[in-house]
C-alpha cells in the first residue's frame, strides 16, 4: 500500500499530537516524565524532534490513555476474501436486506 506520508513527517506527527494530548490533560512535560517513568529529557527529545525509543513511547501512551488505540491501529485488517472466486460466490449468496418496491 503506498502513502503519502513520509516516515518523518509521520513521527513529527504523532509527537505533535502526544504533545497536544498531554497539555489537554493539563500535564507538564515534568509531570508526563514522572508518572510516565520517561526521562525528561527523553520526553524533551520526543516532543520537539519526534524521536523515542517504542518502550518510552508506550509508556508515555498508557499514562495518556492511547496505548489501546495504538494497540488497536496495528492489527492486521480482517480479510474475507483470498480470491475473486470467494467475492463472486459471496456476492451470489447474498440475501436482500430490504425490499425495493414500496
């Protein structure tokens, strides 16, 4: 799958939002490092340049209340089909779930 997002601007992204997360839940870059374990100058490192280790990232993620919403993101799509045949087959055995004629 192509995107049109590169792997930096990504990261600067997420940081920026995980930035705008914290100050919305009233948090002090001190007070994320202290309950979150991070250090400081981690969190620092995080916020300005996007980069952190995925250890450090988690934890900052469960303080903020998204580690599930991470979790979440990374899970395979369900895939019904594995070929045009099943398509077809589930497109014939469909059954109408309303009527068409009034």
């Amino acid at each position: 799958m192509t995107s049109l997002i590169t792997p930096t601007k990504a990261r600067l992204k997420i940081a920026q939002n995980m930035r705008d997360l914290r100050l919305e839940k009233g948090l002090t870059q001190e007070g994320l490092s202290m309950r979150s374990g991070v250090s400081l100058s981690s969190l620092r490192k995080f916020e300005q340049k996007g980069a952190i280790s995925l250890e450090s990232f988690l934890k900052l993620a469960m303080v903020l209340g998204n580690l599930e919403k991470f979790i979440k993101a990374t899970e395979p799509l369900e895939n019904k089909f594995s070929s045009i045949d099943d398509v077809l087959k589930n497109k014939e055995n469909k059954k109408p779930e309303r009527g068409w004629r009034k």
